[in-house]
C-alpha cells in the first residue's frame, strides 16, 4: 500500500511540476509576443525614419517632406543619378505632373483621397534648384508606378 501511495504522490508532483512548465511557457510566449510586437514597432518606425525625404532649398524657405515607404530604396537603386536628366526637362516634368496631382486632390469623388492627400505648391517660374526638382520628379516616377497611375500624357519610366 506504501507503493500505491508514493506513485500517487510522484504522480501528483509531475502533475505540478506540468502544471508549472506550461503556465511558465505561456506567460514567457505572452512577454515574446509583447517583444517582437514592440521590435515589429521599432522596425516600422525606422523604416519610416529611413523611408522620410526631406527636399530643402533654403535659399528661397521651400521644403517637401515625403514619407513613402520604400522610396529611399527606390530612388538609391532604380531611379537615374543626379545631373542625368537638366534642370530644365525636370522643371518641365514637374509642372505636368504637379498641375495633374493638384487636380485631383481637388477631385476627391474621382481619385482616391488616401492617394492625393494635399496640393503642392510648385509654381513656374521660379527656381527651386536641381535638387528639388530632382527628388520631386523622381517622387512622381515611383508614385505612378508604385500606385499604377498616369499623371501626365506619356508613360512614367526610368
């Protein structure tokens, strides 16, 4: 009967002892999934930090601000490098498409709202530099592939 008695009590503490493993086990899954939430946020965060273009001519007080996820990626490894295309083609360019994006903000019936946010103040006639016009042109390349758009008569390409 002491047989009996000490495998009950041993089936007992291993049932304790599985009892303690499995809540030890959940409560460490719920401080992992806290973790990698709170690294999954850190990451969207530099990523957004990463994926911020801030355009500054301070000479004339103008500045955009684009934050576009994959942007930064885009314009590093796709886009054309700086001096390819003329101040001049890029001033072009960005008036088509600026004048075309200002209307459809303006259109929030016809074209998606979560697309054209806000109008940009572009204005002919007045130098922003090349590097403006650059970043800004190269901006409205990724857009209108990125989102399969056409903002201007000709197709966007690189």
């Amino acid at each position: 009967m002491s047989y009996t008695f000490d495998k009950e009590k041993s089936f007992n503490t291993m049932k304790k002892i599985i009892y303690v493993l499995l809540v030890s086990v959940f409560i460490f899954n719920c401080n992992t999934s806290k973790n990698s939430a709170s690294k999954k946020d850190e990451r969207l965060e530099n990523l957004k930090q990463n994926d911020t273009v801030k355009i500054v001519n301070e000479e004339i007080e103008y500045e955009i601000i684009i934050i576009e996820p994959g942007f930064n990626f885009w314009l590093v490894s796709r886009a054309r490098p700086r001096q390819y295309y003329s101040q001049q083609y890029l001033e072009n360019r960005n008036l088509i498409y600026v004048i075309e994006w200002n209307q459809r903000v303006l259109q929030p019936q016809r074209f998606d709202t979560n697309l054209y946010e806000m109008q940009i103040d572009y204005r002919q006639g007045i130098d922003y530099g090349y590097e403006v016009n650059y970043l800004l042109y190269n901006y409205f390349i990724y857009f209108q592939m990125t989102y399969n758009q056409r903002l201007g008569s000709f197709v966007p390409r690189i």
